[in-house]
C-alpha cells in the first residue's frame, strides 16, 4: 500500500513537473515573441525617433532664424507693382512670424534697374522687381523671353513662364546667385503713348519717347521708328512738359497712374509691343540660407501675390480705359501690327550678337505660342 501510495506521488510529481516545463516553453517563446517584436519595435522607434531629432532640429534652426531683407524697385503707390510689392512685403514679414522681415522701399528711393540685379548677384540681403531683359547681362536668352511682338495675353505668357525651357533659365540665373520667386508680376500691354496719331512705323519718325535704361526697350524703340530717351518714368512727366520727350511707351496702368500722365498725352497707338511684365528675385545663396519652413512661405507668398496682381490689373484695365476716355478724351487706335512686328524682327538678330543668346530661341517661342492659340482658341 505503502509503494503503491509513493508511486502516485511520483507519478503527480512528473505531472506537475511536465506542466511546469510545458509553461516555461509556452512563456518562453513569448518572451521570445515579444523580445522580437520589442527589437523590431525598438528599430522602427529609433527611425522614429531620427526623424523626430531631425525635426526638431530643423525647427530649432527655423526658430533661431531671422533676416531683415529690403526690397526696392521704382514704382508709385498708384501702381500695381508698388500696390503688389507692399502686400508682399507685409505678407512676408506676417506669415513668418517676423523671421522675415521685408521692408519696400518704391518710388526709387534705393537702387533699382541693373544695379538692383547687381544686389542679387553680390549676395545682399536685397529683393528685387526689375524687367526680365535686366538679367540678359548674366543668361542672354531673358531678354529672347520677353522680347517685342511676342505675346498676345496673359494665357500665353504664363504658359511659356511654367515651361521646361524657363525652368532651365532659371536654373542658369541660379548660378549666377539670381534666384527667381516668381514671373507673374505682369500689368497689361506696353503700346506707344503720345499727342501724334500712330499707325505704322514711319508714323514714329522723329518721336522722342520716353525708354527705360534697358537696352532691350532703347532698341525695341529704335525699330518701332522712333527715337528712345532713357531716363526713369519719375523724371518723365516733366520731360513731358518741357519737350524733352515726346511721349512714353507704357500701360494702361502707367497711364492712368500717379502724376495723371492723362493729362499730358492722350493719344494711345495700341502697338502692344512688350508684355508689362517684372520678375521677383533674390540672391540664390540668401535663399538657400533660409531655413525650408520659412522659404516655402515666401515661395508662395511671392506667387500669391504675383498672380494677385497680374489678375487684378486685368481686371481694372478696362475700367481705366472707360474712365480716361470719358473723362479725360483719351483716345485708342489700332496699329498695323505686322508693320510694326517686320520691323521689331531685327530686335531678335540684335539679341543673339549682344547678348550670345540661343538664335533658334525665338522661333522656338514663336512654335509654343501658336500650338497654345490653335489649342485655346
């Protein structure tokens, strides 16, 4: 009884011990389970974490960020560069939270023109809004891209704007420490603006008007007939007056401006020779410098408020024109715009000698522009 009572015993104590080797193993390859998934999660926690720190970092450095950056160009507050370059330096300088501050100076208080281009490629904390035809001096094919006779509407431009070729333009501006924010600063149509009845070229003989210091706008006047006088349109309204000049060639915009150059010139010859167009720029190297955060703002604070202009002066042209004709007698004719386009076409030779610009450029523009019209209507 004695021996069959033991053996129980050692049978119950083989039983448990079993049981006790199968929760082992069972817990075992638990832990094992779970060590696994603890060293799987520990490698996804560590990516985790990388991207973490890198955030981190790059919001440290975006908080520890800040550059004052002045921005001049030439215009009066009754134009709408002036109007579009004031909102954007205040948009700027909002939605950065004040780690970039833009401070506009207009009414060329501060260097504009070529020397405002020259800011850009020096790397001074400088924004700039000058005509594209500035930066031919460092990539000859700008001026090709705004040249005379080219564009018939905003579409055009800004689908030619948005293409591979001017990205590569841009890329070239680039490495000359040009950085480009936006092309859509664009207000209207440039057409010759006198006291004379204009209808061909020969009609321009002996005209003196008004030109920018850019030397594709002196010799795009030279081939519309007349004879250019640079000087910047602050000193204009007195050359006017006092018979230095003739007239300008300019916008609708420019003309109903401040000054009221209405009241000297009434007669607008619609050569719409030149998109009235400008480019934002900056130094590349100053817009690297800053950190991703705060460039993507100005990146689309640059766009927002190039796009709010160019469609808000499309949307008041016709307004001015009402209100100058009405109440000012001025008065618009057609032109005989393919006498004026074969006598701009030398403009385009001129280009490639002076600037080495790409010679098969133009007509390349000319092939987009007409596949985009029989595509757009």
């Amino acid at each position: 009884m004695k021996k069959f009572i033991a053996l129980l015993l050692a049978l119950a104590m083989v039983l448990v011990l079993a049981a006790c080797g199968s929760k082992e193993t069972t817990s075992n390859a638990g832990s094992g389970s779970t060590a696994s998934t603890s060293t799987s999660s520990g490698g996804s926690t560590a990516s985790s974490g990388s991207s973490t720190d890198t955030t981190a970092a790059d919001d440290a450095e975006a908080d520890a960020y800040h550059v004052d950056i002045i921005y001049s160009n030439v215009f009066n507050p009754a134009e709408w560069n002036y109007k579009a370059a004031e909102k954007f330096a205040e948009m700027v300088t909002e939605r950065t939270e004040g780690h970039i501050t833009v401070t506009y100076h207009g009414l060329n208080e501060l260097d504009c023109y070529a020397d405002s281009v020259v800011h850009a490629v020096n790397g001074d904390k400088w924004i700039g809004l000058e005509e594209p035809s500035l930066f031919a001096d460092y990539v000859g094919d700008c001026a090709v891209l705004v040249g005379p006779m080219l564009y018939n509407n905003d579409a055009e431009y800004n689908y030619v704007m948005d293409s591979d070729l001017v990205a590569d333009v841009k890329a070239r501006l680039a490495e000359e420490n040009i950085h480009i924010l936006d092309t859509h600063y664009s207000f209207g149509y440039r057409s010759v603006v006198t006291n004379k009845d204009i209808y061909t070229p020969a009609d321009l003989k002996g005209v003196k008007l008004r030109s920018t210091t850019a030397s594709l706008f002196i010799k795009t006047i030279e081939a519309l007939g007349a004879t250019p006088v640079p000087m910047s349109f602050t000193e204009c309204l007195s050359a006017i007056s006092s018979g230095v000049v003739d007239g300008f060639e300019g916008s609708t915009s420019t003309l109903a401006g401040a000054g009221a150059p209405y009241e000297l010139v009434k007669k607008v010859a619609l050569t719409n020779h030149f998109i009235a167009t400008r480019w934002l720029f900056m130094p590349e190297d100053l817009y690297q410098s800053i950190p991703t955060k705060w460039r993507d703002i100005l990146d689309q604070c640059a766009l927002e408020c190039g796009e709010w202009e160019q469609t808000s002066c499309a949307e008041d042209e016709q307004v001015q024109i009402d209100k100058m004709a009405k109440e000012n007698g001025v008065t618009w004719n057609e032109v005989d715009l393919d006498a004026f386009t074969a006598a701009c076409s030398p403009v385009y030779d001129w280009i490639v000698e002076e600037y080495g610009a790409n010679p098969e450029l133009h007509q390349q523009l000319v092939d987009m522009i007409s596949d985009f019209r029989a595509k757009n209507g």
